[in-house]
C-alpha cells in the first residue's frame, strides 16, 4: 500500500496559509477534513489544497496559486472546468426545477445517448454515483444468476460497496477477506480476489467456483493501482470463462467511460461485456452513475423485474443536463485523436525526464489516462525500469519518490494526482504548450528529486 513520505516533502516553498487554515477548520468538521480520502494527500504528505474554482484545464486555489489540472476531479472533467456548453445546459435545467422524484424525457434523452454510444448497452438504469452502479450491477449479476460469489482483481477499485471493499485472501483464488472495518467476513467470503492480468488464475478460480460464480467485475483498462492496459489474452479469457460458466461479465467503466473512446475501453479492445458501469464524464462533473448491459439482464431490475434498486436523485435533472452536453460535445467533435497525440508526447517526454534524472521508471497510457511510475534505484546502478502488470509490480514503485515529485510539480503550478496509485488524466482545453510546459516541470522536478536523495 501507499507509505507516506517521513520526511517532510522536497518542496512546499508557496504560501499556502489559506489552505492550511481552511484544512485545520475543515478536520473539527468532517472526518480527515476531506469527502473522499483520495482528495487527503495521504500518500504524499503535507495537507490538501483548498480550491476556490476551475475554469479549462486550470484550477485556482484559495492562496490564489494557479495550477495546470491532471485530476479533473478524478476523470470526470474531459472538457475542462466550466465548459460553455455544459454551464448553458445546467443553467437551461435549472430554471425548470432541480429534482422531481418523476420521470424526465432529458434522462430518456442520456439512455439514447448512452446506448448509442455502447452498443453493448442495450438497457441502462441511472444512478448517482460509480459506487451505486457497482454495486447495483452485482446485486442485479447476482440475482439475474441465482448465484452468490464474484470475482474481483487486487489492483481495481469499483467504489465502497462492501462487497468490493475486499482484499486477496491468504493464497491465489482464495475467498475474500475484509479490507475495511465495517466489512463482514460474511459478505468478503463471497468475493475471490486474483491478480490482475494472470490467466491462469482465473482458469484455476473458474475450474473451482465456476458454478457458483454471478459475475466478474473488472476495469478493462485499470486507473486505480496507476494506469494497467491488461493483456488481450486476459480479457478474452475472461469474456470467455464467463460465457461458458454462465457467469456475468461487468466491465467497470466508470473511469474509462467515454475517456479513452466514445464508446470506451470496449470500443478499443472489442470485447463485449455482459454489463457496463459508468460514471464521471456520463454526469459532465455532476453526481451521476449508471449501469446497462444485456436487455435480459436489466429488465430482472425492479419495476420490470425483481431485483430491487432505487435512488431519490437517480437520474437528476442537472446532472443529466451536463452528461447530455458533455457526451453530445463528446460525439460531435471527437477529440480521442488529438488527446492520444498529446498523451503520447507527454508520456514518452515524462519517460525522458525520468531517465535524464537517473531514475528507474515507466510510463503506462492510454488515450489520456497515464502513470508514471517511479520505481526504485538509480539507472547507474544497474536498476531498471520494469512493465507494471499488476498490484504486485505497481506496488513495487518508489512512494516516497512520488511524493517528492508530486511536491515539486506543485511548487511549478502542476497539480498531479496525490498518489502513485492513481492515473492522470488531461483534458481538452489541455494545449501543446501546456504539455510542453509541464515536461519541462518535470525534468526539473525530477532532477531536483534525484539530487536531493544523493
Ligand atoms: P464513485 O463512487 O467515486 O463515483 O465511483 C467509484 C468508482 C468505481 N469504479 C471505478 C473504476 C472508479 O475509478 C471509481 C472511483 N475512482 C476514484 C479515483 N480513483 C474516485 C476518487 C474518489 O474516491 O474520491
């Protein structure tokens, strides 16, 4: 797991007195002063920045200190912040209302859009957040199946549902066990954890279980270990094992979803899955998730069928509003070309600046979604850098080296995600000249970590 950095990090030359007041307020209010623990900055130390608005693919913080955006609050933001089109089309909504509890043609209207971007969509169900539709995508793979376990990968996160909040048990194929307190050893029994990318493993978990199995779940491509672009080979195996158990097969797009395609990682490894999650860019930065797949399957979710799921905001009217602009922008400008040309300069200049430092490392990318994974030794020493395949080879990256990185992009107005462990993501409204911009930062950072350690 991530280790926190001792030592105080490299760089934390800017005034940030505002952040660390609001932080300090913040912590007597909500618990670690944060919503969601990715936003603490506990893998790299020292305390979260305090944002006071975004506009494009900059962020503003409450210090005044500008940053170039690679979060975009965790995908969501593939327009950049405040886009026009998005902002006039929340706006248009908001003058009729802000929630009804009834149905609205505008969520008809995203279902279309949704289904005509994933043809492996055929029914899909709205929710309010990439949890909900993992989590409603189990209990339906599960009651469509009459089954209880599931198969999970070490590596991929799919939100806090208990029954993905499991880590491997004891050996390879084992049954779950809690990965949080809260977690019961009754519901963790039912999930088997596998290393990602292991076909073997699989066969073998499917030649024991297999009967038993509703559904696997798995990000085809996966941002939350850092970026994995898996072997073909894996995902076949399992579109295949699946359809041969009977078992369902849930591709967990929430982060991939409309990011690395129009019709997501799917679209570009042409495998079909049985059910799609979604989330981030399908609600354009507003709170929205969904699930869809198989007509059969989703027509087993209650009212059409008995599998019970339901949500007060599901299908919100302003959330649907910026999915629909975002995802009609999306389709009518097609912008997948221009962000693999950007992320393929930024990747191969970050691998550059890593070896011009001396640092073992490696670039993982996919469209715009890229780690760089600092990875331990000196190149001047024999060590190398090595492919990250899995949890067991992502983890083997120096955290303490990141966090430093981390810190000095920040001191050069780029804000990176806050742990090795996640992908970055660009946008946009991310120039030529920001790319180049942020090359630069980083042959300086990484020159400045590389020193500092000698
Ligand atoms: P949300 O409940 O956060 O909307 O979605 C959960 C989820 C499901 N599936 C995948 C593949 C995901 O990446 C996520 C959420 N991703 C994290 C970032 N790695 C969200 C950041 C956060 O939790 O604050």
């Amino acid at each position: 797991m991530a280790v926190p950095p001792k030592e105080t990090p490299l760089l934390m030359s800017l005034n940030r007195s505002k952040s660390h007041a609001a932080f300090a307020r913040a912590c007597q209010l909500i618990p670690g002063g944060v919503n969601s623990p990715a936003r603490a900055f506990g893998a790299v130390g020292g305390e979260p920045l305090f944002i006071a608005s975004g506009l494009g693919q900059h962020l503003t913080d409450i210090d005044g200190h500008v940053y170039l955006d690679y979060i975009g609050s965790w995908g969501p933001m593939i327009l950049g912040h405040r886009h026009p089109r998005v902002i006039a089309a929340i706006d248009e909504a908001l003058a009729r209302g802000t929630s009804f509890g009834a149905p609205t043609e505008a969520e008809s209207g995203l279902a279309e859009q949704i289904i005509d971007a994933v043809p492996s969509i055929e029914k899909v169900r709205m929710v309010s957040s990439g949890t909900e539709a993992t989590m409603s995508a189990i209990r339906l793979a599960r009651g469509a199946t009459g089954r209880d376990r599931i198969l999970k990968f070490a590596g991929n996160y799919h939100g806090h549902g208990d029954s993905l909040l499991v880590a491997a048990g004891s050996a390879a194929a084992t049954l779950g066990v809690p990965n949080s307190p809260g977690v019961t050893a009754g519901t963790a029994k039912d999930t088997l954890v596998l290393e990602y990318n292991d076909c073997s493993q699989l066969e073998e978990a499917f030649a024991a279980h297999g009967q038993d199995i509703a559904a696997v779940i798995m990000e085809p491509v996966v941002g939350n270990m850092g970026l994995v672009d898996p072997a073909r080979e894996f995902l076949l195996a399992a579109r295949q094992l699946t359809e041969r158990h009977g078992s369902v097969l849930i591709f967990d797009e929430v982060m991939t979803g409309f990011r690395l395609a129009y019709g997501g990682a799917q679209e570009r490894c042409g495998i079909t899955p049985d059910m799609t999650t979604l989330g981030k860019i399908v609600g354009g930065g507003l709170p929205l998730g969904a699930y869809g797949g198989r007509a059969d399957l989703l027509d087993h979710v209650l009212p059409a069928g008995k599998v019970f799921q339901a949500g007060t905001l599901s299908g919100n009217p302003l959330a649907v509003a910026a999915g629909s602009a975002t995802l009609a922008e999306l389709k009518e400008h097609a912008p997948y070309a221009d962000l693999e040309r950007r992320g393929s300069r930024l990747a191969d200049g970050l691998k550059h600046a890593a070896e011009a430092a001396g640092l073992p490392a490696t670039v993982a990318r996919v469209g715009s979604m890229l780690t760089l994974f600092l990875q331990p030794g000196r190149l001047g020493d024999g060590a190398t850098g090595f492919p990250v395949v899995d949890w067991a080879t992502a983890s083997q990256s120096d955290t303490r080296r990141y966090a430093r990185f981390f810190w000095g992009m920040i001191d050069r107005g780029i804000y990176l995600p806050c742990s090795q462990f996640e992908a970055l993501f660009f946008s946009i409204a991310h120039t030529d000249a920001d790319i180049e911009r942020t090359l630069v930062a980083a042959q300086e950072t990484l020159a400045e970590v590389a020193a500092h350690e000698n």
